[in-house]
C-alpha cells in the first residue's frame, strides 16, 4: 500500500466548485513538486480561458485501489491553512487532521456505506413524503372531483394554496432546522449537506429524487388496489387510498427519527450504541469534506442564524439567475403532469387503466434525469445541461397543440408520456444553488430561496389549465409554449452569459494583485462564500 501522498490526487478547478479560490489553487501549485508521484498517473495541462494560467491537472489513467486517494486542498499549504480553519465549535473538529491520508479502496468502502446509511434512508422518508401528498393525482382517476362537487378550477385553487402553504412554510422551516439541528426537524437536509463532497452531491440528489419516481410507480400500484375497494364499509376508494398511505407515511415518518444523525461523527445513541462509523471512517469523512469545501467547517450544525446573515443571504444578487431559473423552468411541464391522470380519464381510459398507464413516463423519467445529471458532472457544464429539460418538452407541447379535439387514445397517450419522460434537471441546479452559495451559512438560506421559487413555479402552473379551456387545453398548451421558449432561447443562456462576466470582473482584481496583496487580503477581508474575490461562479 502506498503510505505517501500521491499525485493522484486531483485539484480542483475553478470552474468546477461552487467553493472555487484561486488562490489556493495556484500556491499548491507551485508546491505540488514537494509532493511525489505515482507510476500510474498521466499528467495533462488544461487551459483556463478566464485567468490565462495553464494549470497542472492529474488525470488518473490506471490508478491502483490502494494509492492515497485524498485530494489536495489549502490545508497542504501552510501559509494558507489557517484562513480556512474550521471554527474551535465545529461538531466534527475532533476528527479534523490535515496530514491524514486515506486510499481509493477505502474511500469507495465509506461511499458505499454512506449511501446504504445515509441516502437509502433519506430516499425512502422523502418517498413516502410524495407518496401522501401527491396521491391526490390518483384520486383524480377516480370519483375525487364528483363526489365533492368540484370542478378542475377548484382542484387548481386547491393545488395553489398547497403550493402557497409550502412556499411560506420553507424559510422558517430551514431557520428551525438549523437551530435544533436537522436531524431532528428534517432530515433529509443532514444527508445532502455533510456527508457528500460538491462532486458526489449532484448524483446523489439525482437518486434522491428519482426515488420520488420510485414511488410514482408504487403509488400506481397501491391506487389500482386500493380504488378497486370502493363501496368497501361504504367508503369511496378514492378515502381508502388517502387513509392507507397516509398510515405508511406517518410510520415511515416516525422511524426516519431512529435512522438520521446529526453528523459523519455523532451516529452513537442509546440505541445504536456502537455507532455506524469506525474511528478511522470518521477520520476520512470529515476530512474528505472539508478538503473539498473547507467552508463546511464555518458553522456548527447547531448554530442558528442571525438576522444580518439571513439578509446577506437574501440580498446575494449573484444567485437570483438560478431563483428566475427555478421559478421558470418547470412550468412547461408543470399542467401535463398535475393533470396526467385527469386527460387520461378524458380521452377514454378508465380508472384502473388510467393509474397504470402514468407507469411509463415515471420509470423513463428515472433513466433521463440520472443520465442528464451524469453529462452535467461529465463535462462540468450546468446551464446549457438543464436547458435540455425545457428543449425536451418544447416539440411534445406544440405535438399536443396541434392535436385535433378528438386524437387517438394512444397517439394521446405516447406524445404525453415523451413530454412527461422529461430529464429532470432540478438535481443539477440544486447542486448549482449550493456551489455558488459558497458559505454553509448561505447555503441553508439559499437552497430555502431556491426552493420558494420553485413552489412559486407551481402556482403559476396551477393557473394555466382552466375550466373553460378542457378538454384540449389549447390556450393553456400555447402558454406552455412560449414560457418554453423564453427558457431556452434567454433565460438559460442569459445566467449562463452573467456567471461568465462576474467570474471575468472577478479575474480581472485578482489577476492584477500580487502575491503579497493576495495574502494581505485573505488575512484581513471579512468577505464571506461567494462574496470573496477568488470565489469562481459555476455555470
């Protein structure tokens, strides 16, 4: 086994972390040659249009399972180190080492037990979230509507205040889950945030959320059962069905509590009194997130938020293109999806038929939106990436505009199942959020923002299949139409087009100082995340 440091370890970017300082980048540099080198490591050059400075990138052709696998960061320079310290109450500091190494071989075994732990758990209590409260779009295949006497304008009305409750519910939600800490208030937040480096995340979340598909496919099978029970003790099937996931939500729910912990080294608790982690596990967690984001020691995941942070945050201009992007870029297949069930019933398909045939565009859109998250880390591109979303909706939604009023079943039926098999690009610009949040104190805030606007995007899509536009919903379709191509002919490309132009105004300062004026201002700016100069935006 290799014991040094090897050069197989890779640098990071500037272009490809949301926690992105220049200058760590170009001091370990200059002291990579202090570090030795491994046999089965190709050294390549790559260019770097924004600073003209051709870094030095190991790429690792053949490596051997047992060489050191642990990335350089600032904590090898020094000089730079103490600027990126975590804080004395930071509630892993007791298994921070900067001179700890570890190999591939057990990096993949912890990434391998995370996921089992950590994500698995996280995927099933957020499954069963969607489960209780999106089976209102099985109901719809059943007598949900009639027998309350409401009309699609009042299950609009409805789907809006939900969406309006959810909206003023996030901000104080992430508030409280930062002061007692999210294991206890949300769990799923625990996962995302500490336990995975910036380059693991956004697959992660892409599995996190093709779990939500996971349970589509669930709920249409448990929907076919359970409506075939109505009249069963004079009970419409449509009250079975929200009386039986409702109890498998709520006991999911309670045993989320006994899974999550608070941290990579607070597993230990009266019930679980050997931990999940060994020392050495620990060691290695810790460290291999704090070297790919050192801002992750900033705060403790106790410590609440002041006001004059919480404003920071909202006033960070430099993420509002991501907020228009959320608010955006789901509305085109916003209504198609809210109203699957119910177009299905009304082009001739009955109930039971209905709930199977919303199987297919889950199970393809499971395949789409982890192969677009895959190209999105392959090529460490984001903005042109999740266009593809709205670019893949667009010829579906002009295919069902142009639809006669009476369309074949089936054809109905494929064109809503390729517009609904979309790849889901909300992973990646969650991910995105993050990485250019910068400051963990940011990032709660932020990913909160992010979110709103996301819940806001369901209200306005709520709004645009009518009444008095059914069955066809041609008007509404037209909508969907342009706001599609607003999308992907500015929106998209406009945010990309500004990350470009702050990281060249950013360039531009720093390039200019020297390495002395460089050192003086990491050591007296009280700039924080993506505020600082040698912050590089991610697009």
């Amino acid at each position: 086994m290799t014991t040094s440091v090897s050069a197989t370890t890779e640098q990071q970017t500037p272009t490809t972390a949301g926690f992105s300082r220049v200058s760590s980048l170009s001091s370990i540099g200059k002291r990579s040659s202090s570090l030795p080198t491994d046999d089965l490591v190709e050294e390549v050059e790559e260019q770097f249009s924004w600073t003209n400075t051709v870094f030095r990138r190991k790429k690792i052709a053949h490596h051997d399972p047992d060489t050191i696998a642990t990335k350089r960061s600032v904590y090898d320079d020094p000089d730079l180190a103490p600027y990126y310290w975590p804080k004395k109450d930071y509630e892993n500091i007791h298994r921070f080492d900067p001179t700890a190494r570890w190999t591939y071989r057990e990096e993949r075994a912890l990434v391998r037990k995370l996921d089992w732990k950590i994500m698995v758990t996280a995927a099933i209590g957020f499954s069963a979230l969607n489960l209780d409260r999106s089976n209102i779009s099985q109901a719809n295949s059943d007598s949900f509507l009639q027998d309350l006497g409401l009309t699609t304008d009042d299950f609009n009305l409805g789907n809006t205040v939900f969406k309006l409750a959810f909206l003023c519910a996030e901000l104080p939600s992430q508030l409280v889950s930062k002061r007692i800490g999210p294991d206890r208030w949300i769990p799923m937040q625990i996962c995302l945030w500490n336990f995975y480096t910036k380059t693991e995340l956004p697959m992660r979340l892409a599995l996190f959320w093709m779990s939500s598909n996971l349970c589509g496919i669930a709920a249409s099978f448990i929907a076919y059962g359970t409506l075939h029970m109505d009249g069963v003790a004079g009970a419409a099937g449509w009250r079975w069905l929200f009386m039986i996931e409702g109890l498998l939500t709520l006991l999911i729910g309670f045993f989320s509590f006994f899974r999550m912990p608070p941290s990579p080294t607070q597993t230990k608790t009266w019930f679980r009194p050997n931990g999940w982690f060994t020392e050495r596990e620990e060691i290695i967690m810790v460290n291999r997130v704090l070297r790919d984001d050192p801002t992750k020691g900033d705060m403790h995941n106790r410590e609440g938020l002041s006001i004059r942070r919480l404003w920071t945050a909202v006033c960070d201009y430099d993420l509002w293109p991501i907020y228009i992007l959320g608010l955006l870029f789901g509305i085109p297949n916003g209504p198609p999806s809210t109203y699957l069930t119910l177009l299905l019933r009304d082009i001739g398909f009955n109930t039971f038929d209905t709930n199977l045939l919303t199987i297919p565009s889950q199970v393809l859109g499971m395949v789409t939106m982890f192969l677009i998250t895959l190209v999105s880390e392959s090529v460490n591109e984001r903005s042109i990436v999740a266009m593809m979303e709205d670019l893949w909706t667009l010829p579906f939604l002009i295919a069902l505009y142009a639809m006669s009023s009476s369309p074949n079943p089936w054809v109905f039926f494929v064109v809503v199942t390729g517009l609904l098999s979309y790849p889901y690009t909300h992973p990646i610009q969650v991910g995105w959020c993050s990485r250019n949040a910068g400051a963990v104190a940011s990032r709660t805030v932020n990913a909160s923002l992010y979110n709103m606007f996301v819940q806001a995007s369901g209200i306005i899509s709520a709004q645009i299949y009518v009444t008095s536009d059914a069955p066809r919903y041609r008007r509404g379709n037209r909508t969907l139409i342009i706001i599609c191509c607003i999308n992907v002919c500015f929106v998209y490309p406009g945010t990309k087009a500004y990350y470009m132009w702050r990281n060249r105004q950013r360039a531009k300062i720093w390039d200019a100082m020297t390495m002395q004026e460089r050192a003086h201002y990491l050591s007296t700016t009280k700039d924080v995340g993506n505020r600082r100069l040698d912050f590089r935006f991610a697009h």
